[in-house]
C-alpha cells in the first residue's frame, strides 16, 4: 500500500508546474508536529473507554470493585440496622439497584470527575427515588456570588433547569479535585489521556503491520534498456492496476508477483528501533493504569514487579484507589440525604466485610482489644463503631 500511495502521489503530480512559494514552509512545519486526541469528556469516553482496552478495565475495575462494597449507616449513637437512607440506597429507583447505582456513579466520576445524583419526590422528607445522570449533559450556572444558583441538563434540543440555592438542592454533585476549575472535578481519563493516544496510536501501528506482513511493501525497481529509467505512461499506468487487483488485501496475501520487462522487487524491512512498538504500547498501558491508580498486575500488563505478589497488589488496590473514592461518594451522599433526613448521619463503606483487608483488619482488631488503658467506647471509636448506648449494653449481656 506505500508503494501505491507513493504511485500515485508521483501521478497526480506529474502534470503539476504551479504551486505556492510557502508551500514548502507550511509542509515541512506541520510534518512533525504531534496531533492529540480531543480532550472533551465525550471523545474521551469514546476513545479512552469505549474503543481502549486498557482504559476500559480500569474503569470497571474500580467502578465495580467500590459499588460491591457493603455499606453502613450511622449517627454519633447508633448503628442502623433499619433507616429510610438505607432503604433508598438499598433500592434507589425501579430500574436499578443499589450496586447498579452506584457503579454508574463511580463510572461518571472516573470519566469526567463528575458525578449527579438526581432526587426525585419526597418533599417532605426522604426521597422517593435516586437517578444517576449523565455528566456529558449536564451544565453547571453560576451566581453572581460564583455559587451554582442552577444545573442545566441537555439533550439534544431540549433542556431541563433543576435550580439549587434555595431549600433542599434536588442535585447532588460529585466532584474531584481540580486546582484550575472552581466548579468542575479533573477525571484520572483526562490526566491519562496523553497515554492513550499513544497506546491508541501504537495499536493502530501494530494493526498496519499486521496487514502489511509485519514489513513495508518495499519497492519495485525499473533497469530498462540503455538510457531508459522511466516507465512510458502506458506501462506505468499497467503495472498500478495490477498491484491494485491482484496484489493489495487480505485475500492476496502472500500471492506471489511476476514482474517483467526489467522490473525487480526490492523489499524493506525494519530496524530494531522500529520494531519497538510492543514495549511502547505496555509503557503506555503502566502509564494508564498509574493514572487511575489501579497496579499493572491486576490488569495483566507485563513487565511491572512493584508488588511481590497478585494478593498485596489487590489490597493495595482497595487501601489507595476503591476506598478512598468509595468513602468520599458516600459521605457526599450521606451529606445530602441528611437534609432531606432531618437527621445527620454517615454512609461509608463497611472495612470488616472487605475480603482484601481481612489481615488488615484482624491486626487492627487484636491491637485495639489487647489495649487495655482503652475504655470500651474508646475502642469502639477507633474501629469506627458508634459508643456503646444502653440498649446496645443489654442486648450483649442479654
């Protein structure tokens, strides 16, 4: 396919005696220089999650790690067993329950750094039902004052206006650190995204190989007769409709060429340098998985020995990536559902039910109850349990 492109460049060229002094100029500035991916949350969906394979996984694999987490939900006194909250996240709409939720909530805040939560009925008081929206649609409205007085939520030509500031907002946002934007969060797609149009680009280099036989076409030499160096017209115009139906595709692969009249094949081949693609696309591929904080080893990517093994990588994954984005949305939340509430309280994830922290958690527990300066409820608060209440007293001596 180089050799035809190159065929016919020189062809529609030929005829051509004009052309701009600056030609040349603009040429030679645009050929090296690097064309990224757009940075919008929309394209980077699609390119980084949608059609990477590596972006994608670490999506799902964060996203569906912190919605299995089992929650828990408090006061300063009590643990419940029993709560409205509780029955709300436990099954937030009719469509959905609560890991479905919070999945789609997760995959939000990793794609955009923003996650919205829509509240539906309940004016006085717990709401009836929770919706997940699209981060791509939605729009935030400034105040004078800077503070959003209203979120817009478009879709196609039509748009809907949920005004906040005034009573109980019907919009919970989610958001992650961003040093340059008062009112949006930086997603970890958005800080990956210069390694994924590499990882892209050296896929789609490697798939080029592939259907050239891992090698250039090569070249197609011409000696002809003393004083002859060029194809007449005719014969050129022959040898390009041949290559083009006999030689180029799938289904030519390996199909032997006859050449003739002083023609000769010279193939190309690849330097070492250039063969280094593989290692490019698994650099890439570490640099994704660092940008979302996922290990290399728990997305199969070779090459990577930070952790001595698969186990102390997985709880490393939990400790510094699941449960930090776990606790920050469910305190959001919890702080939301209280206005609607009346009532403070704290949804967070539930340490003891977490298969990849019980040695963590077991230490913890052996220290705290060997401790014996502690009182009960001191213990108790460094677990993150509530203090002990009298009913909760006669219920263990019972």
């Amino acid at each position: 396919m180089a050799v035809l492109d190159f065929l016919k460049r020189a062809s529609d060229t030929a005829d051509e005696t004009k052309s701009s002094a600056t030609g040349p100029v603009i040429a030679y500035r645009g050929s090296g220089r690097v064309v990224w991916g757009p940075r919008d949350t929309v394209n980077l969906t699609r390119n980084g999650f949608a059609a990477n394979p590596v972006g994608f996984r670490a999506v799902k694999l964060i996203a569906e790690a912190a919605a299995a987490l089992p929650l828990v939900l408090q006061d300063s006194r009590q643990r419940f067993d029993a709560h409205p909250i509780l029955d709300l996240v436990t099954r937030p709409n009719p469509a959905q329950g609560r890991a479905d939720l919070f999945e789609a909530l997760f995959g939000q805040v990793l794609l955009s750094g923003n996650g919205y939560v829509e509240a539906v009925g309940g004016d006085a008081g717990v709401p009836l039902e929770l919706h997940v929206l699209r981060s791509d649609r939605m729009s935030l409205v400034p105040g004078p004052d800077g503070w959003p007085v209203a979120y817009d939520y478009t879709v196609g030509a039509k748009r809907h206006r949920f005004h906040v500031g005034e009573g109980l907002s019907p919009i919970c946002h989610v958001r992650t650190f961003h040093p340059q934007d008062d009112h949006y969060g930086l997603s970890p797609m958005q800080a990956a995204a210069t390694a994924l149009d590499v990882h892209s680009a050296a896929t789609a280099w490697s798939k080029a190989l592939l259907d050239n036989a891992a090698r250039p076409s090569g070249a197609i030499v011409y000696s002809g007769g003393e004083g002859q160096g060029t194809l007449t017209p005719d014969q050129y115009d022959r040898l390009l409709n041949e290559m083009e139906a006999h030689h180029v595709g799938a289904r030519n692969a390996g199909r032997p060429m006859l050449l003739e009249g002083g023609l000769d094949w010279k193939p190309m081949g690849f330097s070492p340098s250039d063969m280094e693609f593989q290692k490019t696309k698994e650099a890439a591929a570490r640099e994704i998985a660092t940008a979302f904080g996922v290990p290399p080893m728990l997305l199969g990517i070779p090459g990577d020995a930070t952790y001595a093994n698969y186990q102390e990588a997985n709880r490393a994954f939990y400790r510094l990536t699941v449960l930090p984005l776990a606790s920050r949305v469910a305190a959001t939340l919890a702080h939301w559902l209280s206005g609607f509430a009346g009532e403070t309280v704290t949804l967070k994830p539930d340490l003891d039910q977490v298969p990849a922290l019980a040695a963590e958690r077991d230490q913890q527990w052996a220290r705290v109850t060997a401790a014996d300066f502690l009182t009960d409820d001191e213990k108790r608060a460094l677990l993150g349990l509530p203090p002990l209440t009298p009913d909760t007293e006669e219920t263990q001596n019972g």
